[in-house]
C-alpha cells in the first residue's frame, strides 16, 4: 500500500483550565507559574478526606455559544460545555471561516470519560424513592410475628440506601411511581460520553467523520491519533480534536476520595500536585478541556491558516503491570513514524500524575525508550499547574508544548523540590529556551492503555 503524502498540522487551540480560559491566558499561567489549584468553592466539601481541585472559576458557557444555541446548554453537563465552549475557542483563535470549510469533510473526534451526574438531577428522585423509617436492612432477620423466625427477606423490591443521615432502603415501587416521574425525561442525553462530539458537530454542521474514545486520561491522544490516521487516508479535511472532563462535583469527589489515589495535602493545595518529586502523595482532581484546530496542510494553506506545528508521529500500546514497557512501545512507534530519535527531541511532555507508583511506571517506560539520551531531555509536568483534568488532560498539556514552541521558552516544573531516586528524570526546575524542532506527548491510563505523539514545530 502506497503511503501517503498527506501531512496534519495544527492550526488552532482551544484550552479551558483552571490557569486560564484561552490559548493566550493559558500561555501567560504557564510562563508565569500560576498554581490553579485552590480549595474547592463550588461545593461543601469541608468532610471530604480532598479539599481541593483544579477548579476553574468563572467559566460561562454563554460566552462561546451563539445566543440562537443557547437553550441547548441546558441539555449539556459541565464537562460538554467545556468541550463545547473550547471548540469554539479553537475555532477562533485558527481564524476558521466554516464556509470554506466542506461540512462533509469536517470531522469531530473527542476523548470523554463518565460524565457523573448533578446531584440537582437525580437527588428529588432518591429521596422520595427511600423509606428511611426503622425498618430492617436487606438480609437482615425478621423477628416479627408476621413471617416464620429467622427468615430472610430476600424481597427484590428493597436495596439499601442513605438519606439525610439516616439508613433507609430503596423502595422500588417508589421509585417507579414517584422517583422516575420527577426526573427529566432527557436526563441521559445531559450525560452521554458522546455527547461532547454531538453537540460540537451538531454546533457546526460538521458532517464529517465523527468519533468518541472513552479511554479515560489518554482519550484524546487517542482521537488526535485517529483523526491523524483519517486524514492521511484522505477521508476527511479538517477535524476538531479535543477531550474535556470535569469530576469537581460531590457525587464524582466522594468516588474519588473513596476509590482514587488522592492528595490529602488539604493544608497547602498549590503544593500538592508534584509530578516525580520524591514527597509527592497522589494525584490532583483538574477540570477542563483541550481543543486543537487539525487540518491537512494543503487545505490549511488553502485557507492561509497560520500553522502551529505538524503531528509527525504517533503510537499507542497496552500496558500489563508496572514494567513501563507498554508506555515504550507507544514512544518508540511514535518516533519511528515521525523518523527521529530520542535525540531529536527538546523535551518530554510527561503524563506526570504526580501518583506515587504511576510516576515510576512512567520513568520506567521513558527510561526503556529514550535510552541514555533521556538524561539530557527535560521532561515536564503540566498537572503540577492544573491537576489531571481527565480525558481533556491529552490535548491541554499537548497545547501547552504547542505554545511552548511558539513562544521559545519551556516553563518549569512547579513543586518539584527533592528527586526521587525511583524516577531519575530530567524535570525542569526553571525556565529553559527551547532548542529543538521536535517534542514527545505521553499519556497512560491505570488500565494501561498508552499513547504519544510527537509534533514538529512549522517554521
């Protein structure tokens, strides 16, 4: 099979994090080492074991949608209208005009996670579907005259269930006849992990190809790597590629905190997200989201966009254990398609989760692929900025480089004090010029799927 000739290059982006709400805002908090993440205001969450987030303050969806399309916020949970809202910052800052853009050719392809739900849509419905009188817990023996001693109730009507306190079980009947009629009959539409490209594509006319990967943290790495695949297939012009996530909600934060790896560093939040530093304590819940303008380079130039830089490279594998050597096998694929080696490379944008054991796969990994040239390539840690917003960190951090490049100056790694022997890697602790053309992308996942991506800055 011939290989094609066809390039992708990046043409705009669309970033929404808790250190800034656009492209430029982003660049300035990463230059000047704004630390996003705070205490958590948009909800109570003083008897959390976590306190705090990187939460973005003050973001409006209205501003980025048009005034005729606004209703359809409503049908949006917050993550879809970050996806959105950064979709339209993207679109604008690569100038697109959409009517010179062939809707048939322009696709949409997003990372998205669980979207968790408000506790507004379902909270009426659950209450009013549990008895919290004294009655006994399912399986527990009833000694009631009225059934045989030491019977169990194995009745399928009743699950357990907490409610202002007190423990109740969940009736069914009621939760039929009066729970379900109080909850919005478009409620799953609000909450669907493919919703973020529908309403991007409804939003646009794009009726090109059209794709969601819910592969967690690295989603979008993965879609930016299928839509590079499409592109070079000649099968489409013009994507969007993004991801977004937001778990700063009560429903989502007690699953975290119960479930997740967490910082608990409550006293000194701006301290606690420290990607490879040898104190770090768990990872940091972000929120937000990434959107790059991607487009073939002739159609780019057709337009006369301005181009950023040129996916050059790309490689995913699975990761089984803590050997790191699926996360190799992503990076060596990557640099193999991009026809470079670890030497070509100016820094490494890092997954850096700042988790105690996934820090160490990740230097494991990077270790295997780069070989003894990893000593001399920086290798940054954008969540010590933002925490780990989800499937939106991929496209976000990759920005981060993008702009990085533009502007000549790779910004350090915040909070990385002490290095930590089980991660010997170059983290920058000050700012440093960029000196070369190429940068790598990694991401991972617990479950171990893996991805990176190299990009070329255009010159």
């Amino acid at each position: 099979m011939a290989v094609s000739s066809r390039r992708v290059v990046v043409t705009g982006i669309g970033v929404l994090t808790s250190i800034g709400q656009d492209a430029a805002s982003y660049w300035e908090g990463l230059e000047q080492g704004r630390n996003g993440v705070r205490s958590i205001q948009s909800f109570d969450a003083s008897r959390l074991s976590t306190r705090f987030a990187g939460e973005i303050e003050g973001f409006d969806a209205k501003k980025h949608v048009a005034k005729e399309n606004r209703k359809s916020l409503r049908l949006m949970a917050r993550s879809i209208q970050l996806a959105v809202s950064a979709a339209q910052l993207a679109l604008d800052h690569g100038k697109v005009d959409k009517s010179k853009v062939d809707p048939t050719r322009f696709g949409v392809e997003f990372g998205a996670g669980l979207v968790p739900s408000e506790l507004a849509d379902l909270g009426l419905a659950a209450q009013v579907s549990v008895n919290t009188s004294p009655t006994r817990e399912r399986g527990a023996v009833d000694t009631s005259p009225t059934r045989e001693r030491g019977a169990v109730d194995t009745s399928p009507t009743r699950e357990r269930g907490i409610v202002n306190g007190q423990r109740g079980n969940v009736d069914l009947h009621a939760w039929g006849a009066q729970g379900l009629p109080v909850i919005t009959p478009l409620w799953m539409l609000k909450y669907l992990p493919n919703m973020l490209a529908c309403h991007i594509s409804i939003l646009h006319d794009a009726r090109g190809p059209n794709n969601t990967i819910t592969e967690s943290d690295v989603a979008s790495l993965l879609a930016l790597g299928e839509a590079t695949r499409i592109l070079r297939r000649n099968q489409a012009d013009f994507f969007l590629v993004g991801g977004a996530d937001s778990k700063i909600n009560p429903l989502s934060m007690v699953r975290q905190c119960l479930f997740g790896h967490l910082s608990q560093r409550n006293d000194a939040p701006d301290k606690a997200s420290r990607p490879f530093d040898r104190h770090r304590d768990g990872l940091i819940i972000g929120e937000g989201a990434g959107v790059l303008v991607v487009e073939d380079l002739q159609h780019a130039r057709r337009r006369g966009a301005a181009i950023y830089c040129e996916v050059t490279g790309f490689g995913a594998a699975f990761e089984r254990g803590g050997s790191g050597q699926g996360l190799a096998r992503a990076v060596r694929a990557a640099l193999t398609q991009a026809q470079i080696g670890p030497e070509d490379l100016d820094h490494v944008n890092a997954h850096g989760m700042s988790g105690v054991h996934a820090d160490i796969l990740e230097a494991r990994g990077l270790a295997q692929a780069l070989g003894p040239a990893l000593k001399s390539i920086p290798v940054w840690g954008v969540k010590s900025y933002q925490g780990n917003l989800g499937a939106g960190s991929g496209m976000a951090e990759l920005a981060a480089s993008i702009l990085a490049q533009q502007h000549g100056v790779l910004p350090a790694t915040l909070n990385f004090e002490e290095a930590d022997p089980a991660c010997p890697l170059n983290v920058p602790r000050s700012k440093r010029a960029i000196q070369k053309k190429h940068f790598l992308k990694v991401g991972f996942t617990e479950m171990g799927q893996c991805a990176a991506v190299v990009c070329r800055k255009w010159e």
